[in-house]
C-alpha cells in the first residue's frame, strides 16, 4: 500500500489475539543479554511491541524509514506466558510532518474474562503522508544531575540483528540500508532499550503494576556501549535514562509505580 489515506483518527484495527511463549520471551530477552528466567512465568510488558508492530504492519503502514517516537506501557495486571490476550487498538491522532506524518495509536490487552491487563499507546514518523511542517514534539529535560549510572550493557550487532529478524526492518541489520538512511551503522530497535528499564524496575521494585513511559531520542547504533542512569530511585516516581557512549541519552524513561 502506498498510503494510508483511509487510516483516520478513529479507525479501528482488527481485533487480534496473541500468546506469548516461554521461548519467545527468552529469545528476546537473551538478545539483551538478560536472564530468560528473570520474570518468572509472567510476561515482560516489553514482549507486547512487537505484536503491536505486526498489527501496523498488517494495515499497510511502512516500518522502513519510520521512526519510533514515544512508547508507553501501563500495566494494571501481568500477562502469564501462554496467556491467550486479545489486542483492540485504534489510530487516536494523526499530525503533519516534514518526512511524512506523526501516527499515534492507542492499544488494549485483554484477558478472556473481558479485564484489561495492559494499555499502551505508541506514536512514531511514517513516510508517508502529507509531508508538511510539523508542531514541536514534547521532549524530556536532558539534564543529568542527579542520576546515577547502575547499570552498563555492551550491544552485539548479531543480537540485535536478531532481536528485530521478525520485523522486516533492514535498518536494524543492514549496514548498507543504515547508511542509506543516514546512520553509521544498524541501530537497535528502541523495544531492546524497554528491555533495559524494565529490568530495573523487576529488581528493584515488587510493584506488579506501573506506568512506563519511553521517549526515544537518539539512536541506539548497534555495537555501542549504553549507561542506564537513574534519579529519584527512592520514591513511586522516577526518572531513567539510557546514555549512549557519548554521553547523550538514547531515550528518556519515566516510571510510576502503583
């Protein structure tokens, strides 16, 4: 599909449902070069982008050259690996841009009772559309003081190429497409950053319930080395940040505990 004209705030996609295996979980999370058994049978909320993605993909939106923006997770209870979950979603807002438009959709993860396990809303720049001049997108303060590093993860290319295999995007593995598109190299997908913050919050937190909410900034290049960094770790409310080896945050993660 060319365009997605016929994609409007408001319209719905099709009604999907999911399971996610104890092997796919631990596929991904071994991409991160993190322990596959850390959750123990519960889902890591970060497994539901993809799906999401497959559900974008599936309604004729491009994913080569798109641009992840903002992802937020709310989790009021967790999803069990196996657990078959229904994902209703719908486009909430579409805005100009200069590369193409700002598409922004809202999505719900649904047990077989009819309870609403998790929300997530996910909004990034697709080639195509009107291309025209865009508002200022929100963007977190970038100050660093009083973060504190806490953790320190080394990408493999291999993994991360890995890690992004099902989506079909060149960008994550392709050394040739990433230069086409403006990068040195392959960047991670910003899901494997998600994987990173929510690691932190299982081992310093028992909270079962939380609102997650990532801004994606800057790349993630494939073999870089990334600080996860981390204010105010002591409250229900805290801040994190994923720095590249330059210094300068990846993403910004702000975190709820309820």
């Amino acid at each position: 599909m060319n365009d997605i004209r016929h994609l409007l705030p408001g319209f719905e996609f099709p009604e999907t449902v999911i399971q996610i295996s104890e092997g796919e979980q631990k596929h991904k999370l071994s991409c991160c070069d993190i322990d596959g058994s850390i959750y123990g049978n519960e889902v890591d909320v970060t497994m539901l982008g993809l799906p999401t993605l497959e559900i974008l993909m599936a309604a004729g939106i491009p994913v080569l050259g798109a641009v992840h923006l903002f992802q937020k997770f709310h989790q009021f209870k967790p999803i069990y690996l196996g657990e078959q979950i229904s994902i209703v979603g719908k486009i909430a807002q579409v805005s100009p841009h200069e590369r193409g438009c700002i598409l922004a959709c809202n999505f719900s993860y649904i047990d077989d009772i009819g309870d609403v396990r998790v929300e997530a809303q996910r909004s990034g720049i697709i080639p195509i559309g009107s291309k025209e001049s865009s508002k200022e997108i929100f963007k977190p303060s970038e100050q660093l003081d009083g973060f504190v590093e806490k953790a320190r993860y080394l990408l493999d290319p291999k993994k991360v190429a890995d890690f992004s295999s099902e989506a079909g995007n060149l960008i994550h593995s392709d050394p040739k497409t990433a230069k086409q598109h403006g990068f040195r190299a392959p960047i991670a997908a910003g899901l494997m950053g998600l994987h990173f913050y929510r690691k932190f919050i299982s081992e310093n937190s028992n909270s079962k319930s939380f609102d997650l909410q990532v801004w994606f900034r800057r790349p993630m290049f494939w073999d870089d080395e990334l600080s996860l960094v981390v204010r105010d770790l002591k409250s229900e409310k805290f801040d994190m940040h994923l720095l590249a080896s330059n210094g300068k945050p990846t993403s910004n993660c702000r975190l709820s505990l309820y």
